[in-house]
C-alpha cells in the first residue's frame, strides 16, 4: 500500500469532522483515538483581515482502510467527507490532480 | 456490500432523533443479528450524495447508549428527586389517559400544552396527539417569539403566498448534472454558516458544492466563519440589523435601477409603495445602524442584482431579528425584484414534496387534515391568537411567550399539563430558563417523552416515554424533497415511535380517530402521491416529485402551477409578488418592510450598554451537536468537550481573562460558565458562545439537573418576544452581556 495516500484539498476543509467520526466507526476505534485528526487555524491574513482553516492530519493509526480498498471501496473519511475535498489514490495520480486544485496537502501515511 | 455474512443493508431517510436534525439525506443502516452495527451515506440519495455528518455517523453510540430510556418510567420521589420506576406501556398509557380525561373534564381540553421543539418530525404526531384530543395549544414552549423559521415563512407567506428556498439543484434526482439546472452566480448567505448542519431541510454543504462550480458568496455574518473567510464580501453585521441592511441594499438596487422590470412590471404588486419605503434608508444611515461600510452595502447590493441567477440562503438569526417577520419580508423582496423566483439557481418555491403533509407547516395544511371547523373552534381560544392576528391566520402555533406567562399567572385560563415531546426545553430553547422552571413546576402533570433524561425530564416528568430514533421506526418527510419513508430495523428495549405513542394516546382520547396505526396513517398521507410506503421502502426510501407537479420548480408563476384556479400568478390575494402585503395589512402589521433597533444595545438601552459592554450572540451551531442533544455521545463530545466562548483578543485582555480560562457571562438576569477560547473569530465588542450546555456526566436530581444552571445560556436571555407581530425578536443574539472572574 505504500504508494497509496490521501490528498485534501484543505481550501475546501470545513472542520465538520466527518472524517474522523468515519474513521473511528470504521475502525471501531473508542473515543480517544483515530486515524485522523481535524486541527483549525485562525490567524490574520491576506484574503480577509482573518482566516479559518481546518487541516485533517492522518495519524499512525490511519491504514488507508486496507479492508475496504481490498473490497473496492473508498476509505470511510473520503466516502463521507462532506466537502467532497478528500481523495484517495496512487501518489503518482494524486500528485497529478494536485497541480490544478491550489491548497491541497498530500499524505502519505504508510 | 457485506464485509461479513448475514450482515443487512437498509436504505433509509434520516429526520430527526438520531442524528437531531431537519433530516431530508438517505442513509444506509447495516444490521447483524437485529442489531446496528454502521451507518453509511447512501450514494443513491440525490439529497446527500453518499456523504454523511459526524452525528448520524455516530448513530451507534447513540441508539445503544447505556442511558438510553428503553421503559416508560414512573415518577415516584418527589418532583426533581429523580425517582423513576419502570412501568409497562400499558400502564403508562392507562396513566395519561386517565388524567389528561380528567383535566379535559374539569378544565377543558385547552388547559393542556403539546410542546415540542425545532422542526423535527415530532411535528407530526404531536399535532395530530393535540387535535385528537381537542387542544388548540400546539406550542414550542420556551421559544421565544417563534424565532425559529415560523418568522421566515410568515414573511414569504405574506408576500408570495408561497415559501421558497435556494436553489442547489435539490428538486431534481441529477442535481448539479441536470441540464436545466443552473448554479447561482452569486449567493448571499445571511445569517448562517451553513456547513455544520442540515437547518430547515437543507444539507449545509450544498453551498459549497456550489462554490466549487463557480458561485460567489456574500457573506452576512458578525463573525468570521468557514463561510465568511471565502467569501467575495464579507458583512460583518452587528447582530440585529439585518432588517436596515436588506432595506439599505433594496434602496441601492431600485434607485440604481437594476431591478428586473419585466418580472417587477409583470408579476408584483406595491413597487412604488416599496420604492418611497425604501428611501427612508439610504446607505449612509444604513452604515451606521449596522456598523458595516457604505461601500460594502453598495458593492455587495450591485453583485447580487447584476448576476443572474442569484440565490439568498438565509438562517435563524433572521427570526430572532426585531420584528423578524418584517425583516424576512424585505429580503424576499430582494430576490422578488431581481426576478430571481423560481428560476434555476435562484430562490425557488418549496412546498411538501408531492403535496404529502407530514408536519403540517399551513393554515391550509391544517385544514386539509383536521377540517375548517376544527381548526376555527380551536383558533378561538388558542394562546395569542386575541393579541396577535398573525398568530391567528398563520400556522397554527399557540404563541411561546404568552403560553408560559399563562403557564404561570393560570390567566386567562389555567394551563394544567404538558405533554412534552423530544424537547429539551429548560436545558435548550427556554429564554427566561428559570422563569420557565419556576411557572413549570406548577403544573399538575407532565409526560416527557424523550430519548435520554435531560434538565427538563428530571426537573418536571411525572411520566417519562421511551422514544425511538429514526432508525428504529417507520415514519416518513415531506419537508420540501425527497419524499422519504423511515422503515424500522431495529427495536432498541421498549422503545416506541413518536407516531405509535401518540396514534395510541389518540385512539384512547378521542374515540372517533381516523386511524389504528402507525401505516394506516403514512399511506393515507401518501395517498395524494400515489404511491405507498412499502413501495417507497421498496425503491430505496425516497422520491422526486416529477417535473410538472406544483412541488417541482421551475417558473410554475408562469404555467399557473401555483394557484388552485389553475391560471398563472402567485397564490396571493393579488395573484402577485404583494411588495406591498395584502396579508399583512389584513392582520394590522406594517404591509411594507421596515426596521427596528433591537431591545436592548447601543442604540436603545445605552446604560445597560455603559454596565455590559458585550453584545453576545448565541445559538449558533456546532458540527457535533444538535442543539441540546449528544453531550454524551463520547465520539461526538471529544471534539467539542467544553461549553466555550469566543472572545476577541483585545476583549480578553480588556477584561484580563485569557484562554482556557473558565469564567462567567453576566448581566442583570444571572450568570453562566463559560471557557474562554480567545479567538480572532469575534468582534471586539462581541462575544459568541453555544447553546444548549448541560452535562449528562453530572448529577440528574435537584438541585443539579445536570449542571443546567451552570451552563444554560438562555436563564440570561430575556423575553417576551421583541416584537409587533407575536413571531420573531426572541433576542438569543443581541442580548447585552459581560465577562467575570469566577472568585473561589
Ligand atoms: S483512510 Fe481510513 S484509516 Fe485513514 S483516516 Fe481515512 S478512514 Fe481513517
Ligand atoms: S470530512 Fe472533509 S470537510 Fe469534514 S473535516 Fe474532514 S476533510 Fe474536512
Ligand atoms: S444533519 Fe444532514 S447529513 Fe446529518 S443526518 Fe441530518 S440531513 Fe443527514
């Protein structure tokens, strides 16, 4: 799976959390822990007087969701991320797809 | 799919308990062994498209909670002792029957309340529980105002005859794909951050959807949001003017002239009158009553008028304006004079999918289901309906304020019962909390029904319902599209629907009840759509009305599918877009838009401003939450742990309060705990804090109640409603107010 990763397209990033609630109902994973994590930003900027930003971060915890690639299917953070700003893929693609969505970060977590 | 054998997939449609909220979006339950074990978005669901929200994704944590209530109870200490002892449903029906029979004898039917809260699908049944039993006194006790969509509706009502909302290609099962589908160029969002919840039957993140294919947003909002941070102009509004904006930008577009004149000259009525209205406000002064530049107002009025299609998509605080019925009439006017009605990716005519009527939101739904007779014997002695005309001939709400004045002075009439249904009322929507506690526990019975104990079913239940969530019932959602159909997959402990406590409370308090079932009833609603509700089980849960039906846009003004006499026009007295209201005259409210400072802040109370110097604004929402439920949902909780407000930098370092740091909010009413979170998100002179706190992990039995009075923002919130009408002015956002140390 190593040339598998996650590309978030962090503009579009609402903070709503459903990634993470995703995550863990798939993984069954408690209160506590998770595959990924939603972190907000608010500083002064350049577009407005103040921007609002939210970056989800893959943890150690995230596996790509193996079980469900291995069945054809999206990992649960991207299927149900309410923006549609996640994506699942090679590296090869994703870095491809990158170069037209600005404001995107690419993990590759394992 | 089915990771394991004997694993179930049912799709369904979500409306409330569950995940809380205004539903509308399909998802998939997967169930093994009669038990849930996911949700999954439901890809099929042109509502939602296969995404889900963080509260129905943790619907497991939620139906198999260890506080679950899963057996009627029985109260058997004292009121607040929070003594409870199961009871079997027989019981428990056989309990109520006798004593809601024995006050309707003594006291008449009017002397009991059905209260409920937002617009969920208890709607419904606790109407239908109410008229069956012959009570006029349908209420959302504690509301204040009805600042909660009834002042939005009421505006549109009174001036197309019709609601109508923002076009994001819902109506249509391609959506964004479909060929007579057009993306708003521009969207003025007013009030609302629209991404953490579904408010008033629309998934929040449709308008980024829209963002991402092009439309530009203005940005009505005294903070800076996720929305606002993107927008082409932000207006950083002092809460509670929306009213002098929306009359400051009609100005801007008639005197400019970019105005649709065709759609003007052709389908409205009282231009001119609105047009002299409106010079009353010029820009100028509109600037200085909302604190936001002259330049903005101007530039942001001319994006929107020159961009067509355009779209409003407007939220709560609308309502909870001065007069908010005035100010949601001016905006309707915004998009009625740009031609934007009923247009692709403008604002479009919603009305129940299929002319189903689930949660009767008419006068005219009313009558459809209970008769003219009825609902004229009960208007005569339903709460407000003397005071405030509009009360009377809109909806069919008995008025908040004047229900718990009455609750507690026994005038008029004495009120002796509630029955209270999924409502939280004293830890969520009551303005005046304490008040609403004190005149409560006067009553001589109280049924909560409800899912878990909150502040409201320990301070008051003498009975106490087991409710079922949407996953464990069949029920069905008409509000504007899909037609959906709930089907019941599991059965948490005794747990019953809303609709089957309530169709049997009916049968045993009014003999001659239409119906003996929970399906008896769908399919006869269903009926005007032809169709079933296993056929609707059947095709996955949900339904598109079909293009040429009245609940299907587009431009139906024009192929006279609005009106009951089948020729073009709106369904108003006119027949026109009423610029200047016919219904509003009849009900002796101002027929044009106009604007009033709210009750308390600079400009009206400017001593009250001197002592507390903070304008506070509430009730905006939370992705984990809805309202005052899942405090104790632990998926949910760890990402928004602690009751906070936000407090600008300078503000906390005026009041020498720092992050983290737990404080109160006062001011003559009391005061609250909050957490400060210092945050570049608020204005200086404003602060923001959530509603609905209480904490399920405290004590439930007096004088605890689940911390309510530690964080219950609204015990500081005052009422009566601010405003002329009965609806609209609850002041949940322009409530004066200052930090404190907590001194230990
Ligand atoms: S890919 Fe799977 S494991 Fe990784 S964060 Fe997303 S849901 Fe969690
Ligand atoms: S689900 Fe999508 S929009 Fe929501 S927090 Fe995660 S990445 Fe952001
Ligand atoms: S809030 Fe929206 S996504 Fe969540 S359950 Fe309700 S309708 Fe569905």
């Amino acid at each position: 799976m190593s040339k598998y990763g996650l590309l978030i397209n962090y503009d579009y990033c609402t903070g709503c959390q459903s990634c993470a609630v995703a995550c863990q109902q798939e993984h069954g994973f408690p209160a506590g822990k998770c595959g990924i994590k939603v972190t907000e930003y608010v500083y002064a900027a350049v577009r407005k007087p103040v921007a609002i930003d939210f970056l989800p971060f893959p943890t150690e915890l995230c596996d790509l969701c193996i079980n469900r690639h291995q069945q054809g299917e999206e990992p649960a953070c991207v299927k149900h991320c309410q923006a549609a700003c996640m994506a699942f893929g090679s590296l090869a693609e994703l870095v491809e797809q990158m170069e037209v969505t600005p404001r995107s970060v690419l993990f590759s977590p394992r | 799919m089915g990771y394991d054998k004997g694993v179930e997939v049912f799709p369904t449609t979500t409306w409330s308990a569950g995940a809380g909220c205004h539903g509308g979006c399909g998802q998939k339950l997967y169930v093994k062994d009669g038990k849930l074990i996911k949700v999954e978005g439901d890809e099929n669901a042109s509502f939602n498209q296969g995404r889900s929200c963080p509260r129905v994704l943790a619907l497991t944590q939620y139906v198999y909670h260890p506080d679950r209530l899963t057996t009627p109870l029985k109260r058997v200490g004292k009121r607040g002792e929070g003594k409870f002892e199961p009871i079997s449903w027989d019981e428990a029906f056989d309990i109520c029957e006798d004593k809601l029979k024995s006050i309707r004898d003594e006291f008449g039917a009017e002397s009991v309340v059905f209260a409920q809260g937002t617009g969920r699908d208890v709607g419904g049944p606790i109407s239908y529980l109410c008229y069956n039993y012959g009570s006029p006194n349908w209420v959302q006790l504690g509301l204040s105002g009805q600042s909660c969509y009834t002042p939005r509706l009421g505006g549109m009502k009174a001036t197309m005859g019709d609601f109508a909302v923002m076009d994001a290609g819902q109506f249509s099962a391609k959506r964004y794909d479909d060929p007579e589908y057009e993306v708003p160029k521009v969207i003025i969002v007013w009030g609302q951050n629209p991404p953490p919840t579904c408010s008033d039957g629309f998934f929040g993140h449709w308008v980024v959807d829209c963002m991402k294919r092009g439309s530009k947003i203005i940005s009505i909002d005294p903070r800076n949001t996720w929305m606002s941070t993107r927008a082409e102009h932000h207006l950083q509004i002092r809460p509670g003017t929306d009213g002098a904006l929306a009359l400051g930008m009609l100005n801007v577009i008639i005197n400019e002239e970019l105005y649709d004149k065709e759609f003007v000259d052709k389908w409205t009525y009282g231009f001119e009158k609105l047009k002299e209205r409106v010079q009353e406000y010029p820009v100028d002064k509109v600037s200085q009553i909302t604190w936001i530049p002259e330049k903005q107002i101007v530039e942001a009025a001319r994006l929107y008028a020159i961009n067509s299609p355009a779209a409003i998509h407007w939220g709560v605080p609308i309502d909870m304006n001065p007069e908010g019925t005035s100010v949601a009439q001016a905006i309707a006017h915004l998009w009625s004079i740009t031609g934007n009605i009923d247009i692709p990716g403008g604002n479009v005519i919603a009305r129940p999918s299929h002319g189903v009527t689930t949660y009767p939101y008419s006068t005219e739904e009313l009558v459809g289901l209970y008769g003219q007779d009825l609902v004229d014997k009960l208007n005569k002695s339903r709460i407000g309906c003397d005071t405030y005309p509009m009360v009377k001939g809109f909806r069919g709400w008995a008025q908040p304020d004047m229900a718990i004045d009455q609750i507690d002075s026994g005038k008029p009439y004495p009120i002796k019962a509630a029955w209270i249904q999924t409502a939280n009322i004293l830890g969520g929507q009551a303005a005046r909390a304490k008040f609403h506690y004190e005149a409560m526990k006067k009553l001589e019975f109280v049924v909560v029904i409800d899912l878990f104990h909150n502040p409201t079913s320990m301070a008051l239940a003498d009975i106490v319902l087991p409710a079922a969530t949407f996953a464990e019932k069949d029920s069905f959602r008409s509000w504007w599209v899909p037609l959906g159909v709930m089907h019941k997959t599991i059965q948490v402990g005794e747990c019953k629907s809303d609709w089957e406590i309530n169709i049997e409370m009916a049968n045993r308090l009014n003999p001659n009840c239409k119906y003996q079932n929970v399906k008896e009833l769908i399919n006869d609603r269903l009926s005007v759509a032809g169709v079933t509700f296993d056929e609707l089980v059947e095709q996955g849960s949900q339904a598109m009305p079909s293009k040429g039906h009245s609940s299907r846009p587009y431009r139906r003004h024009e192929k006279g599918l609005l009106r009951h006499d089948g020729k073009p026009g709106f369904t108003t007295e006119t027949g026109r877009v009423e610029l200047y209201s016919k219904a509003f005259e009849s009900w002796g409210v101002d027929p044009l838009p106009f604007y009033r400072e709210p009750a308390q802040g600079p400009v009206n109370t400017p001593e009250l401003y001197a002592k507390y110097p903070l304008i506070m604004i509430t009730g905006a929402r939370s992705h984990m939450f809805f309202h005052s439920e899942h405090r104790m949902i632990p998926w949910l909780r760890e990402k928004d742990p602690e009751p906070y407000v936000e407090v600008h930098p300078e503000t906390a370092e005026k009041f020498g309060v720092s992050d983290g740091e737990w404080i109160h909010l006062e001011n003559d009413m009391g005061k609250v705990k909050r957490k400060v979170r210092v945050s570049l998100r608020v204005h200086p002179q404003m602060i923001h804090t959530l509603h609905g706190w209480w904490k399920p992990e405290m004590k439930g039995s007096e004088p605890d109640l689940f911390g309510v009075w530690d964080y219950q923002i609204n015990q500081i919130i005052p009422g009566p409603q601010d405003s002329g009408s009965g609806f609209g002015g609850g002041q949940y956002k322009t409530t004066l107010c200052k930090l404190s140390k907590i001194k230990e």
